[in-house]
C-alpha cells in the first residue's frame, strides 16, 4: 500500500468514526472541541459551547440551548424554550416542543400543532464550556 493509499484510508476510517459517534466539533484556537453525541459544539464570542442539544442565538448574542440529548430548542416570545424533542413556533408564537425524545411537532393548516408523545415548553439553559 502506497503512503498516499494509507493516508486516504485512515481519513476515512477517521471519518467513518467521527460520523458514527454523532460528533459534532469546533475549531478554536488550533484546539478541537466535540460535544455528546445528539449534541451542539459552537464557537460564540470567542468560546467553544458544548451542548447536549439544539441551541439558538438571539440578535443580541444570547445563546440557549436544549439541556436534552438530541433536544430542540426555540425563541418565541421574547424567551427561549427547549424540550426533548423537535420545537416550532406555532403561527400565533408560542413555542411548541415534542415531549417524546427526537420527536417531532407539526402545525396543520387551521394552526393546531400536534408532537410526537404531547408537547411541552420549558426554559432552555445557558450551555457549558466545552472540556
């Protein structure tokens, strides 16, 4: 096997265990940052954010996020809401997130949302720095 040929092949053994773990990284600072699986990994404002879910930011730099695995998270309302699943902001704004984990919600077209195992909406969480 050429060095070339080895190269190429542990890139992708490299690949294919990044994408199996569900990694999500950063790059800061020369520095590599992976959240869990089913989590966030974001550079904001100079610092790497590790997060167990989805994350948002606001127009002021704000940043929450889902404190669940694979969770959502929304802003609606001037707040910001999180659950264990898929979250939307319904027409009339208000935040809807599937209670059943990786669930999802929908809206039909007279406005009534439906998720996966109910909905809920709570508070999401200012994420931790990565380790």
């Amino acid at each position: 096997m050429t060095m070339r040929a080895a190269r190429s092949m542990a890139a992708l053994m490299l690949l294919g265990w990044a994408l199996a773990a569900g990694a999500n990284c950063v790059n800061l600072n020369g520095r590599g940052y992976c959240a869990a699986p089913g989590g966030m990994a974001l550079s904001h404002q100079g610092q790497a954010y590790c997060s167990a879910g989805q994350c948002v930011i606001d127009e002021f730099g704000n940043l929450f996020c889902s404190p669940y695995p694979g969770g959502g998270a929304v802003r609606a309302g001037g707040g910001f809401f999180a659950g264990p699943g898929q979250c939307l902001v319904s027409r009339d704004g208000n935040a809807y997130c599937a209670k059943q984990p990786q669930g999802s919600c929908r809206q039909d077209a007279g406005g009534e949302v439906s998720c996966d195992g109910g909905w809920t909406r709570e508070a999401a969480t200012r994420p931790p720095l990565c380790q």
